[in-house]
C-alpha cells in the first residue's frame, strides 16, 4: 500500500478501505508516515467526510494504537462519561459520588484542561492533599470502596491521537466532524468503560457554535460506539452560558459542593441530575428517569451524596473537611465586582470569552506548561435572561495576580451582552440520542 494512492481516493472523495485506513494510523503512529502526508489526508477528509464505516474504523484503528485500560477488576458496569468540553463544567465531580451514593459506579480517568478553563483534575488538586496519581490497583481498590474514583491518565492511551490532533492543530482540520468524533471515541473505547455516556455541548462556550452540528457529531459517535459493540448513549446540551455560576477550580469545587448538599439549584444541578440519572439506568441499577431522579434526590438530601465525596476525597489524601468549611480551600486575596453599564436583560453571552477572562487572571492555562492558580475566578451573579439595573453585580472576579484584571474584566464586560427585550429561553437538555 502507498499513501499518495490512499490520499488521492480521498482527495477524489472514494471510500478508504478498512485496510487503508489501519496502514494510515499504524503507520503514523510508528512514524513511519512523514507528516505532510498525513497533513494531506486529515486535509483531504476536512473537504470530503467520511462515511460512517470509515469513521468506525479510524476509530478503532486509534483506540488500539496504544494501551487499553483494563476494568475488569472493579466490580459492577463501569459507566464512563465524556463531556466534549465547554466553560466551567464541574459536572463530573459531583455525577461521581452522587451515582455511588445511589449505588452505581464511576471509575474515570480525566485529561488535563485546556484552553477555556481548568479541567477536572485541576479542581480535584485544588482540595488540599487530593492525589489524582493512583495507580491502577489503588484505583480499582477506591472504585470498590466507595464506587467513584477519578484520577489523571497513566497509561498511554491513544497515541495516535496524540500525534494527530497536533498536527490538526497547525494545519487548520481540527474542526472536521470525523476527525473529532474519532478522536474523542477513541479515547473513550480505550479506556475500558462498559458504556459510555457523552455530553455533547452546543453553544458560545463549545466547540460546536451550532445546534446542527452537535447533534450530528453526538450521532456520529453513537453510531461508532454502534460500530464497536459498546452501548453508547448522548446528550446534546446548552453552552451558550457558563455551566453554572462558579467559573475556576476551588470556586468550582465549592459550587459542586453545594449541590450535592443541597443548597444550589439552577442549570448545573439540573444537568448534573440528568447525568447521573442516565448513569443509573446504563448501569442497570434503576429502570427509568423518574426512578433513577427520585433516588438522585433522596441521596441529596439524606447526606448520602455528600459523604460519598468525603469518602473519595479522603480515599485520594485529601482533606474532606473541605466538604462543611469552604475557608479551608485555596482562597484569593482580592475581591473585584463587575457591574452593568446599561440596563435591560441578559441576551447573550460570549462564552469563550468569559472562559479566556478566567485565564487571563490565571484559573486556567495559555500553555500546557503554564501553571494553575487554583484559587482565582469569577462567580457569575446573573445569567441569561436575568433582568439588571444599572450598577448591579454581573460577577465577581476573585484575583490575587491583578496584573491582567483590568483586561480580564473588558473582555468578560464586552462578552455579555444587555438588551431591552427579554430572550426566549433555551433548553438545557435539547435531546438524548441512544
Ligand atoms: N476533543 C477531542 O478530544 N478531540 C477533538 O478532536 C476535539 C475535541
Ligand atoms: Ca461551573
């Protein structure tokens, strides 16, 4: 087999054969393929698609490019869940304990965020003492004590993946819906869950702008978990604000906090209950929505849920103290309230910007080498919709570098828009694909 014959069939928008497709990634991945041809096919596939028998085999084809993770040693159907990113989303950290409390399980290995904020394992860290560096025993051995553990990858997982997405990143494909789908099931397929439950966002704060776009992308990657006899399920939710209020790791921490204790309601809540209530049922542990909710609720207000992430938290090191005295979290020196200009309703919100305002004052990082300041942030005080006067708190930035502040602040300013007629509201959860 040669590439110039395998990129010209793309090139001329003909079908790759699975074998054609399995010489690509294992070639590249061995480095036997240079990069411009590569460059050349993942361009070819930006202009022509593939279909979904290519699609399916990409991805298989990437998901055994490196190890796999084997589950097998905790007990139970591991239900992995994937969200495909967005500003400020702390679901996971709360979905974990809340399904163990209600008798499911989560064992999940998290990456590292990047761009728009931190990711699950820096908001793990910022709780003093929390380790996300287990190994797989100790990891299997937290699942089966108290049903949840997360922790950072270890293994080498997917290193086609690795080598793809970054020569996609300087050569213009990475918005190529097969591409992407491939990429983040492979991911999935890999890391050995026995289902898996995606969150694909739509929205200002996502990777698909628009509504159209996710819902095919989370079709497509229902239909590769199809392709490789694992039940996948997903849901296609609003990111045209931030994921409730808290946007930055130890705020975060304390937002999912108080959700599992029962003091926030609000659109996190509401997503978070929705995830696990799907978790419930794949993990056969309830049989319907209205069953698996109610259980939900109960372990909220019995406590149930909020000691499960006591018990994880002190299972990975940490301090579970965190749980009733936020002061003992990361706190900023400086406080600084941005208000409304005009006023009217909240009509819009530039997502992305409000998640790179957070960077600039150091919540999350430009470059993967840049480190975190677990304690800076903003909370946001209105959301879409809201009604605001003049000089009301849109949200409160928490600082302690204010070298970037002044800029931080014009650009969250300039993100949220006001306008004299109320907006028509959206749903959170617009569908879920099985
Ligand atoms: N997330 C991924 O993991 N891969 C992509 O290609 C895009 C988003
Ligand atoms: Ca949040």
């Amino acid at each position: 087999m040669r590439m110039p014959e395998i990129i010209r069939k793309k090139q001329l928008n003909k079908e790759l054969s699975p074998e054609e497709i399995r010489f690509f990634v294992n070639g590249y991945t061995h480095d036997e393929i240079p990069d411009y041809q590569a460059a050349a096919l993942t361009m070819a596939i930006w202009f022509n698609g593939m279909s979904t028998e290519e699609i399916g085999e990409l991805t298989l084809a990437m998901a055994e490019s490196g190890d796999t993770v084997d589950l097998s040693s905790i007990k139970g159907i591991k239900v992995d869940k994937h969200s495909s990113g967005g500003v400020a989303d702390t679901t996971t950290i709360a979905v974990g304990p809340l399904v163990a409390a209600c008798g499911g399980r989560m064992a999940k290995m998290s990456g590292r965020g990047l761009a728009h904020s931190g990711g699950t394992l820096d908001k793990l860290e910022s709780i003093p003492g929390f380790s996300v560096n287990q190994d797989m025993q100790r990891f299997s051995e937290i699942v089966n004590t108290c049903g949840v553990s997360i922790i950072g990858q270890t293994a080498n997982l997917v290193p086609a993946d690795k080598k793809l997405y970054a020569l996609r990143d300087v050569t213009a494909t990475v918005d190529s819906m097969p591409l992407i789908a491939a990429s983040i099931m492979s991911k999935k397929l890999a890391a050995g869950g026995d289902k898996i439950l995606l969150d694909v966002k739509w929205g200002s704060g996502a990777f698909m702008h628009e509504l159209e776009k996710a819902e095919k992308l989370a079709r497509i990657m229902v239909d590769i978990g199809k392709h490789a006899g694992k039940e996948t399920r997903a849901m296609v939710t609003d990111m045209n604000q931030p994921l409730g209020n808290a946007v930055g790791n130890a705020l975060e921490v304390m937002e999912a906090i108080e959700i599992l204790r029962g003091d926030a309601e609000g659109d996190l809540k509401d997503l978070i209950m929705e995830l696990s209530a799907q978790i419930l049922i794949m993990g056969a542990v309830h049989e319907n929505r209205d069953e698996a909710l109610k259980a939900l609720e109960q372990a909220v207000s019995s406590g149930a849920a909020v000691e499960r992430l006591k018990q994880m938290i002190s299972l990975h090191g940490g301090n579970p103290a965190v749980c009733d005295d936020f002061s003992l979290l990361p706190q900023a020196r400086k406080t600084e309230s941005i208000t409304a200009e005009s006023a009217g309703y909240i009509t819009a919100m530039q997502t992305d910007d409000i998640g790179t305002a957070s960077v600039m004052i150091g919540a999350g990082r430009e470059k993967k080498s840049d480190s975190i300041d677990p304690a800076v942030g903003l909370w946001l005080r209105k959301r879409l919709g809201d009604r605001v006067e003049t000089g009301d708190v849109l949200a409160d930035f928490y600082v302690n570098d204010t070298a970037d502040l002044k800029e931080a602040a014009d650009l969250f300013k300039k993100a949220v828009r006001i306008d004299s007629t109320r907006p028509e509201e959206k749903p959170l959860i617009v569908r879920t694909l099985s």
